[in-house]
C-alpha cells in the first residue's frame, strides 16, 4: 500500500489508525485503497505490538439459566462500546472446571475475566494466584468477600427479607425456606434475610421448615414433599432461587393443593418462565443487565488503573420485587 500511495509504511499505518499527524486527503487515499485491497487488520499482531488483546473473559456456572445469558447481554454491551470482545467460559458449576476456564482465558491473553463462581467452590487459591499475577478480576453474583477482589452483586439480604416480609403480610404465618449451598455468599445472604424477617414479625423459626436444595426443580419437588411430612406444615415458602420455586409449584399442584389461597410461594431471579406459569411466580428481580453493565465498567477500570489493581470496591445494586400470582392472596387471609 505505501509503495503504491508513494509514501511510507509508517505513515500508512498512522492513516489506518486515524493518527491526528496525518492528513485527511492522506487518510482518505489509504482508507480507500484498503478498501479496494479488502485490507483486514490482523489482530493478533495489533495485540501483540500494544500489550493488550481487547478480549474480555467471562466465566459463568451454566449458559442454560437465563439470569447468566442476561447479565452477559449487558456485560457485552459496554464491552462492545469500548472495542472489546468477550470469550465466554461455562463451568457446569463444577470447580475443576472453573479452574480449567480460567486457565485457558489467562492462556488466551484476555485483558481482564469475570467471574460468577460454581458452587462447587470452596477453595478460591487460583483467582487469588491470577489477581497475584496482575490479572484484572471481578466477581458478579456470586462473590466471595476476603479476597480483595471487586464485585458487583444484588442486596441479596434485602432481596430475601422483602420476599418473606411480602409473604408474611399477604397472611401467611408458617413459612418455610428452600436453601442453596450455604459457603455460597448469596446463598447465606437469602438465608439470613429470611430470618431477619421472621424475626422483626416474631413469626416462628423452625429447622423442620429449612430444606437444603441444589438450586433445581427436583430440590423443590422434594422440599414440599419433606415439609409435609412435618408434624406442622408450612403454609408458604420463600425458595432461593426460581427453579426450586418451580419445583415447589409443580409438587403443590400435582397434591391438589391451591397456590396460593392455601399456600404460598415466592422465589429469586425472576428468571423468563416466571412469568408463565400457572400461577404466575413471585420472584426477586436481581437487575441482570445493569449488573453486567456494572460489572464490565467495573472490570474496564481495574484494567485502566496505572498501578496495578485498584483499591477493592464493591458494588451493590438494589433489589426489586415482582408480587405476582403465587403470593398474591385474598384479602381476607392478608394480615391487618
């Protein structure tokens, strides 16, 4: 092209480039002349001369769950407005493949990963060994706290309180709780907002009415069918996530029993069939888009920190509640 133009491969690359030391009648002949080339910029080497890859890598627990194609929606917009791309990793939420996914995104040269983590998890060394190595991390949902590693994360603790707090004023008093894996900090969160909530009501607190699930439909089925088998039964329950919640629907219609005049259910996510269902679920709304937003700014400004990685920051978005049918009771059971 420079031979062609009758100038220098320097000034080429700056017209390619936009460089403001160039002409605008020199950067419309080299543009023009690429074009007529079908010029493609080669990345790898672009990569290689300026330290940096423009790719993102994003590791989630399971592409099949809305809630994670969501916030990946979000996090590709703001990495496409800043001329990144992403490489998405699913672990399966399986921990040696968390491990194998961040391995092969650190391989991959990527700028800077984020991170939903499995819940099989409970040894965090390889993202603190990637963080000690100058890799920009960021955690999204699923965090864990003690690692000096920035996150941006639903109030889950206010998510869940509100949840049951909803239940609670719609009449129910025996409510129940569908758990996730307690080492999982949103998990925990949930957990304990529900308590606070019985608590501030002085509604009852009962180990029998805690089942420990998996984050799935089964765990919800068998939930009901483990409450019911308690001396005193729950009249309602708050699920940690929707696909329990499901489940607990599903086992409650298929025993004859009204949701929810005689029982209720709320869950957390508000992933896509909620609002299908027969009846429609109550669910905590976690913001999946803006989170993903968040989340990739947050990541752009670690990698754009000139010393290293910046002070932690965590960032925590409000929860938003969508009462629908499952919760919704009669008036006359609502409590006064």
């Amino acid at each position: 092209m420079a031979q062609y133009l009758g100038t220098t491969p320097g000034t080429v690359s700056r017209a390619l480039n936009n460089h403001p030391a160039i002409s605008d009648a020199m950067k419309q002949k080299v543009h023009a002349l690429a074009d007529k080339m079908h010029y493609k910029r080669n990345q790898i080497a672009s990569s290689l001369r300026l330290g940096k890859s423009y790719t993102i890598g994003v590791l989630i627990p399971s592409a099949d769950i809305n809630f994670f194609g969501s916030v990946v929606h979000g996090i590709e917009s703001v990495a496409n407005e800043n001329g990144y791309r992403t490489l998405l990793f699913q672990t399966n939420e399986s921990y040696k493949s968390e491990m194998d996914g961040l391995e092969a995104l650190l391989s991959a040269h990527v700028d800077g990963v984020l991170v939903s983590i499995a819940k099989e998890t409970v040894d965090y060394s390889h993202f603190t060994a990637a963080r000690d190595i100058g890799m920009p991390l960021v955690f999204f949902d699923r965090a864990k706290e003690g690692l000096d590693i920035s996150c941006v994360v639903i109030d889950d603790f206010n998510g869940a309180f509100l949840a049951t707090e909803h239940l609670i004023e719609q009449g129910y008093e025996r409510i129940a709780h569908i758990g996730g894996q307690q080492h999982i900090k949103a998990f925990n969160d949930r957990f304990n907002g529900y308590k606070a909530a019985l608590k501030k009501y002085k509604l009852p607190f009962k180990k029998s009415w805690l089942y420990d699930g998996d984050v799935s439909i089964a765990a919800g089925k068998e939930a009901i069918n483990y409450f019911f088998k308690q001396r005193e039964v729950p009249d309602a329950v708050f699920a940690v996530e929707d696909y329990s919640a499901l489940g607990a629907i599903k086992e409650l219609k298929s025993r004859k029993i009204s949701v929810p005049d005689e029982f209720g259910v709320f869950g957390f996510a508000n992933e896509l069939f909620a609002e299908h269902l027969t009846p429609s679920l109550s669910s905590v709304d976690q913001q999946t888009v803006v989170m993903g937003k968040e989340a990739m700014s947050l990541l752009l400004s670690v990698i754009d920190a000139k010393k290293g990685q910046p002070a932690y920051k965590s960032v925590i978005l409000n929860p938003v509640l969508y009462k629908r049918e499952s919760s919704q009771r009669k008036s006359n059971h609502k409590r006064r």
